[in-house]
C-alpha cells in the first residue's frame, strides 16, 4: 500500500533543563490558568508546578484556576490575564477554531515542559492485530473504522486524522468517537464497546501486559519500553507526536525572563523529574525564540489539519 507523508503536527525535539539554580527572584503570588476543565494533563501540570515551586519557598502561593472557555474565552479577555496559562495541543485547536491569534501573536510563550505519547490500541476480539490491518481497513472504508478517543478535535482526533493523511485516506471521512478523557475511551475499549482507540502509554501499559488491550503502534519516535508495537513511521505514517504541555504569559508582561528562570528552575529539581516519572511524561524541554518558533509553526499546522478535517 502507498504511504504519504504528512508533517508531524508534534515533531519534538527533547532536551532537559539541567543543572538550573534557583531563580534569583522570588514571588509574591503567582496565578496559574488552565484552560479547560479540570482532569487533563494541563490539570497534572498545573498542581505539580503549584507544589514546587510553593515548596520551594520561590513564591509565597500560587492560585490555579480554569477557564472552561478555553483559548476562545481567553482571547476575549487577554487584557485581563495575570500569572501563566498552561498551554497544550488543546489550545491551539480552540484558538484556531475561534480564528484568534492567541499563542502565536500576542501571548509571550515561555517553555514547553512535557509531553505523553500516544499509543493506538486494540481489544483483542477486534480482529484487528497489526497496524497493516488497521490502515487497510482506513484505506478502503474510512468512516467504517470507529475509533476512540479524548475530546472532540483534541490531541487524538488531530493524531487520527494525520495518521489518515499520511495513509493517503480522507480524513473527512473518518469516525472519530469522542469521550470527555482518554482514560473513558481507553474503557470503552476494555469493554468492548469499540474496537480501536488511543490512549497514552500509561492509561493502556498495564491492560496491556495483562492481555486485555493489543497495541498497535506508538506516536514516539522510538519504540516504548513494555509495549510491543511499532512506532507510526515504523509503519509507513511518518507522524511523530506528543500531547504536549507548556507555558505562555499574558500579553505585555515586563520581565517575561524571570518567569522563564522560575520554569527552569522548576524542571531541574528532582521534584519535577519525580513528578514526570510518576505520571509517565516525556521531559520535552523547549524554551524562548525556539518555542516560540515551534508554537508559530504547531499553530499553522493544527489550523491546517483542521481545515483538512473539514472541522475548521
């Protein structure tokens, strides 16, 4: 079967933020937006960085709150930001669904910090075994194929519908099931109630290793440890992506390189590697102009997959 490449909408480079003092400045109190509701990986983020960097004695608090508008809601309201937004793939998809230049043109991004692949699995009476199979079946009928997910045009949706690019299928076509987190449709797999869905490795690892769940191919650019499964470009879909999560301050903030010093200085203590370890995430350290110049491109790549979604 002919393959076609697709640009990666995650392509990441890794690197860690070693060796990192102490910032020089300490804080009063910090705000710390998420822009959705509780429960994502933002969520995770969010209260870990809280506890560190209270912990540490490098502000005196930090108060987390979520705008369930998401990037849409907070375009409207940029003048009134204070403290740091956590920003994901998410995001960009709700400021390019709301036309808003967010991130990318007013926004002052900082790092980006983590990320979680990407696993699609089977349940083992699918019938479906092998990746092979699972891009035949795309290739001749791409909306009899359902596949489970997180939330509508979230991380899996935009990864299925790259993944159907780089097969050479119609991504309009596809049949996406949408769940309000990875973890419910990763169960609605369990139980039979879909054949195939994504779920980060450490949602399916352990239903893995117990034969309940059949991995299929993994969105990293290396094979995963304790999952028997091809990456993507192994598989002819030359897509390497993560569910990755960053750092972005208000428009206008003076001094935007203390906060860059205080994400720093939070991503070299062992806290954070623990806290990455825990929660299976991928250190993928990127800050100043190149995450600004990655965010400007992921920006562009994602309002482009969601024009070829017919989502946009």
């Amino acid at each position: 079967m002919r393959r076609r490449t697709v640009l990666a909408l995650g392509v990441l480079a890794l690197a860690g933020a070693c060796g990192v003092q102490a910032p020089p400045r300490r804080w009063g109190e910090l705000s710390l937006t998420v822009p959705r509701p509780p429960g994502g990986c933002g969520d995770g983020v969010a209260a870990g960085f809280k506890a560190l960097v209270e912990g540490r004695g490098w502000a005196r608090a930090v108060r987390i709150r979520w705008e369930t508008g998401g990037g849409a809601a907070l375009g409207r309201r940029a003048g009134a930001w204070t403290g740091l937004v956590v920003a994901d793939s998410a995001l960009l998809a709700a400021c390019a669904l709301a036309r808003d230049p967010l991130l990318v043109a007013r926004a002052v991004p900082l790092a980006r910090l983590a990320g979680e692949w990407e696993v699609l699995v089977a349940s083992p009476g699918s019938g479906y075994r092998t990746f092979e199979q699972f891009a035949a079946a795309l290739l001749r009928d791409p909306g009899g194929v359902r596949v489970a997910g997180g939330a509508d045009r979230g991380p899996e949706h935009l990864l299925l519908g790259m993944t159907a690019q780089g097969l050479g299928a119609d991504p309009r076509l596809l049949d996406y099931v949408a769940f309000g987190s990875r973890a419910q449709a990763v169960a609605a797999v369990l139980d039979g109630r879909l054949a195939l869905g994504f779920g980060s490795r450490r949602e399916v690892a352990p239903h893995v290793r117990a034969g309940r769940l059949r991995p299929l191919a993994v969105s990293s650019a290396e094979r995963l440890p304790g999952l028997d499964a091809p990456t993507l470009s192994e598989s002819g879909v030359r897509v390497v992506y993560a569910d990755w999560t960053g750092l972005v301050a208000p428009p206008g903030t003076p001094g935007p390189d203390a906060l860059l010093d205080l994400c720093r200085a939070v991503t070299a203590t062992p806290g954070w590697r623990s806290l990455c370890e825990r929660n299976d995430w991928t250190p993928m350290w990127l800050d100043g102009d190149d995450f600004r110049q990655w965010l400007t491109g992921e920006a562009r790549r994602t309002a482009l997959l969601l024009n070829d979604l017919g989502l946009r």
